[in-house]
C-alpha cells in the first residue's frame, strides 16, 4: 500500500483516498494529491468552491457595473477562454458586446 500524505490543514497522518481527492477525517479537508506535489501553486476557484484553469468556461452569477460606464454585465453572461493572474482581478477575459476586462473568481462560475 503507498504511503499518503498528510493533511495540509491540521497534519494528521489518517488520510484517506475517496475518488481522485484525499480527505483528512479529523477535520473534513479535502484536496488533489496533485496540490500535494507542490504546495506553492496558486489555485484560484470559483463561487461554488471549483478549481478554475486558463482556457475555462466561466458563467457570471451577479449583474456587474463596469466601472467608468452604464453598462452591466448581465447574469448568466458566458465568457469563454478565460485568462488567470495574479492580483486585485483574478481573471482576465473578453465579454462579448463589452470588451476585455477583468474579473473576479467570486463573480462567477464554472460552466
């Protein structure tokens, strides 16, 4: 049997595989054993707790003001071939009828 690591969260050594997750059931932690390998990698997940990569389909789940404008992104606005960075906006894309901008990974949700 291979070894499993620890849980990231509390360090307990009784982890468990369920699927492709490791779960610690002394405190409910749940985490890739890819995220293991390298504990620097930024994850940047969605309103309902997804992970988020580049080239992701995005849904927005609130009506967005664009700063400067009196447009609105409206909810349910798909936007496709999103782009993660590091900083304030989390998402760099491009919203069909407005144009590239930035958003946040709290606004939306995998799609």
């Amino acid at each position: 049997m291979s070894e499993l690591p620890p849980c990231p969260a509390c360090a307990s050594a009784f982890t468990y595989e369920d699927g492709a997750l490791l779960i610690c059931p002394e405190c409910g932690h749940e985490w890739s054993p890819d995220a293991s390998l390298d504990p620097d990698r930024k994850v940047w997940r969605d309103a309902n707790g997804n992970e988020l990569q580049d080239g992701d389909t995005v849904t927005v789940i609130k009506d967005l003001k664009i700063k400067g404008s009196s447009s609105v992104v409206k909810v349910g606005t798909k936007v496709r071939n999103i782009r993660l960075v590091e900083g304030d906006h989390d998402i760099d894309c491009k919203v069909d009828g407005v144009g590239q901008m930035g958003l946040k990974t709290e606004f939306v949700k995998k799609a």
